[in-house]
C-alpha cells in the first residue's frame, strides 16, 4: 500500500463519502463542531491565513430565515438538517497576520494592505478551509451536504457583513435514508496529471 492512511480511514474520509442531501434527527453538538474544527485548523493556507468563518444556524427563526436564500432544490434539506452553517470569507483576515505568521509580521501591509488582493486571497484560502471543514466534518463520522445553489447577496445581507463573503451553505449531520445519489464518475489519474 502506497499510503500510510488505513484503509478504513481512506473509506470514510474519501471512497465511501458522499454529499448527503437526508440527514437523521440526531443532533450535532457544539462540541462536535469543535472537535472538527480544533483539527483542521492546522491544514496549510498562504501566509498561515484563517480567512474562514463559519456562522452555525441553530435557531428557528434563523433557520427560516436562511431556508428562503436557498435554490428551491436546496430548501427542503436545509429545513431539515440537523445543523446548518454559513462558510464564508473575512476579507479583514489580514488583521490576524502579525498573530498567525509571526516571523513575518509585514505581511499584513506589504501583500494584503489593498481590498482586491485581500478579496482573492480570502477566498482562495478559506476555499481551501472549507474543503479541510468537510474532511473534518467525515472524520467526526458526520456527513456534509456543502450547496452553492442560494442567493449570495441575500444570505450576505442576512447574516453577515460587507467584509465577509459567504462562500457555501453546509448542512451537517447523521445521513439519513437515501441521502445520497450513486457515485458520479471520477477523471483519471491519466487524464488528470502530467509529468514535464
């Protein structure tokens, strides 16, 4: 075997994971959520950057509020998730800089001190975040159903602020009957990477 990864691990991180769309009603608890986070924090972004946020929607009211951003394909899982989170992107991360990548606190100024660069930046890292978060999210034995399909303005204007960028919309939790569609197909070793 080419990996130090168990075979078991390798199936319930990757092979046998899937994006759940029916969740049980078991809840997901605060300490889950911080169990999974307290262990991807440590996946690598530039410059140490933790550009991601994630706003749980544990409430009724929120709950309905965020249901009617969503493509209406969306809105039936998202009312009845166990847990819903916002994943977005603070486009402030720099403010952090000096704290997170101590051995070179001028980074804050030197690369990040224009909106623009810090935007791409911020997305991109908290992209990569999101995707150590769904990981995370496997590995607690949970099953994500990360969705684009919903009115960004709308949940922006909702929830968050103009310095923060929603990225995704998560439901999390137990999968529940036919939660899931058969395996899609995969691109190829051979079809995806070269050698120069």
């Amino acid at each position: 075997m080419s990996l130090v990864l168990d075979s078991a691990a390798q199936d319930l991180l990757f092979r046998e994971a899937r994006t759940a769309n029916t969740f049980t009603d078991e809840p997901v608890t605060d300490e889950q959520i911080q169990a999974i986070y307290d262990l991807v924090k440590y996946g690598p972004t530039a410059f140490n950057q933790t550009p991601l946020r994630i706003t749980l929607v544990r409430s009724a009211e929120a709950r309905e509020r965020l249901v009617k951003h969503m493509a209406e394909g969306n809105q039936p899982k998202t009312a009845t998730a166990p847990l819903v989170a916002i994943l977005s992107a603070d486009n402030e991360f720099h403010e952090e800089l000096p704290e997170l990548f101590p051995h070179f606190p001028q980074a804050k100024d030197l690369f990040f001190a224009e909106r623009s660069a810090r935007e791409g930046a911020a997305t991109l890292n908290a992209a990569l975040q999101a995707a150590y978060f769904i990981i995370g999210v496997r590995a607690a034995g949970l099953a994500a159903g990360p969705m684009t399909g919903l009115d960004f303005a709308g949940v922006q204007k909702e929830f968050l602020d103009g310095d923060h960028t929603p990225l995704m919309v998560m439901n999390i939790g137990k999968p529940g009957e036919d939660a899931w569609f058969p395996r899609s197909p995969r691109l190829t070793y051979g079809e995806v990477i070269t050698t120069v």
